[in-house]
C-alpha cells in the first residue's frame, strides 16, 4: 500500500535525535526518502544502517550554508529530486537573560536557528524552481515564537525570526508553488532538554521522565509533548494532503500559546462577588 510519502525526496537536518528521529522515522514508514543532516557521526551511521535503502547520513552542520547546500546535493544526488525540507536541527543556545546576552552569544543562536533555516529555505526553493512543480519547506520555529519567557532571550529572538523567514517565503514562493510552514512545539520530551539544560548525558533519560510529570501542566491538555507528536505535523505539512496550506505557525503545544497561564477568569469573578458585597 502506498504511503503518504511515497516517491518524496526529504531532507531532514537535525535528524538523528529528538523529533527529528522521529520524523524520520514517521516519514520512512510513509515511503519516503530520506537525507538526514547532523553533527553526531555516530548516531547518523547507525540511522543509514538501519533503513539503508530510504536513508542517507551526510555530516552537515547547519550553521555553514555550504553545509545545508550539499544536503541539497544529496538528495539529488542519490535520489533523484527534492520534495520536502525540513529545517529541524538546534539546540537550547545561550541562555542569557537579555539585560546580559552578549553578541558572540546572540550570533551563535542566530547561526544556528535562524540562518540555518534561511539556508535551507534558500537551497531548496532554488532546486524547487529549477525541477519546476513546487515543493514544501517545513522549519521547527517554537512557543518561543509567539512569545517570551519560554527561554534564553537569544533562542526567544532567533525562533520569532524562524516566523519571518517563513511568511516572507510564502509571499516570494507560493506562486511557483512551493510552500513554506512552521512548527511550533510547546515543552517536547527530547535531549534537547537535558543538553540545554546543563544535566549530564547519563541522567538524561530519569531527568525527562522528572519533566514529564512536573511540566504536564504547562499544556492545558494536561501532558508534555512527544517527539511523535511534532512528526505527526510535519507529515502533514510535507505531505499533499495540506496542498492549500502556506503561510502558516502550527501550534504544536497542548494549547499553551492559546491561552494564558493565570486564572483570570476564576479571579476576576471572586474580586467582582467581592467588590458587590462590600
Ligand atoms: N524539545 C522541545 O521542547 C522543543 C520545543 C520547541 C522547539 N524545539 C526545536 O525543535 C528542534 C529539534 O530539537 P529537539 O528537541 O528534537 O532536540 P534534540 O537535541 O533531540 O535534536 C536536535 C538535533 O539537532 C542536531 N544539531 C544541533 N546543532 C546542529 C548543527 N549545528 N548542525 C546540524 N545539526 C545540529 C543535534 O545533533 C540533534 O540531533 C530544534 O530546532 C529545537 O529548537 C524543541
């Protein structure tokens, strides 16, 4: 039976852990396949091992646009065209409060999340328009897109500049029919968090079942996200089934930019009952 992504081309960078694996993972089980870029050797070979036929590991580190251009070229390369780019690889940056983030600091975010994604947005439309017949770039923005104080000022700055990338492509690239999405995860259980974090490598995994319980709240719907569910909304993006949708932040947070975390309404009402009686 054909799969969602049958006879698509991908490229996937940050692929190799998190919701990037993930996504791999989803897409290859959909037909896809697949160039994953990253940094961790390791991880990538073992990756290409394991679907060999539908997986091609090329090191890529997205801060050089060199880098994301030769992903590019792999794709064409071993499969033939280009469908999809995912623009998925980052990290937590530095966290600086905003009052003390120096501009080495800012830079290196902005290498990392936010040039990253003009390359890959770049590369790909330019192989787009030169296949001709469109294309979907999809980029992991973050809540940390829609407002402030889910992170580092640096990582807040750079995701809200994901969001600019994206709308500025839909306005130059829709008329050749090649679309442009972002994701928006609320708090996702991946090694982001431990790296990010300063906890070691070896209590990374006791230290995401600790967030699992104690951060469940910050969504409405009452639990953390998975990595499954960021890749379940990249599959759509990448796929036809969302042929008409451009331009467009997907929330992938359990409602969490949706609504405000204070009980305004619940106080609003006891200081009125308040008010009246007095
Ligand atoms: N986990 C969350 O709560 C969360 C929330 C919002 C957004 N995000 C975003 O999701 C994306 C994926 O993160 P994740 O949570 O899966 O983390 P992760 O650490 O599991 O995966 C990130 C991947 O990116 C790779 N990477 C890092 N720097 C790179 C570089 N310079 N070049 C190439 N690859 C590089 C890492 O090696 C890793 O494989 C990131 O853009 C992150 O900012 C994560």
């Amino acid at each position: 039976m054909a799969g969602k992504l049958t006879g698509k081309v991908v490229v996937i960078t940050g692929g190799v852990s998190g919701i990037g694996l993930a996504t791999v993972e989803l897409f290859v089980e959909e037909g896809a396949c697949i160039v994953v870029g990253d940094i961790q050797d390791g991880l990538g070979t073992a990756l290409q091992q394991r679907f060999l036929q539908q997986v091609l590991y090329v090191r890529a580190d997205v801060t050089d646009d060199g880098a994301v251009a030769s992903l590019v070229e792999a794709a064409v390369e071993r499969f033939g065209r280009l469908d999809v780019m995912f623009n998925n690889a980052g990290a937590g940056g530095d966290f600086s409060a905003l009052i003390d983030l120096s501009r080495g600091g800012f830079d290196r975010a902005l290498a990392l999340l936010t040039h990253s994604v003009l390359s890959g947005h770049q590369h790909a439309a330019r192989q787009f328009r030169k296949q001709g017949g469109g294309g979907a770039i999809i980029s992991t923005a973050s809540a940390a897109s829609f407002q402030g104080g889910w992170s580092g000022a640096a990582y807040t700055i750079a995701k809200h500049a994901v969001i600019g990338i994206m709308r500025q492509a839909t306005a130059e690239l829709a008329p050749f029919g090649i679309r442009s999405n972002a994701i928006c995860p609320g708090v996702i259980m991946t090694p982001i968090m431990a790296s990010a974090l300063g906890v070691p490598k070896t209590r990374a995994d006791e230290f995401l079942r600790f967030l699992t319980q104690r951060f469940a709240k910050v969504h409405p719907i009452g639990r953390v996200g998975f990595p499954r569910d960021v890749a379940e909304a990249a599959l759509f993006l990448a796929s036809d089934a969302s042929a008409f949708i451009t331009g467009v932040s997907l929330a992938v947070d359990g409602g969490a930019t949706a609504v405000t975390l204070s009980s305004f309404n619940a106080e609003v009402a006891v200081a009125t009952r308040e008010f009246l009686a007095s």
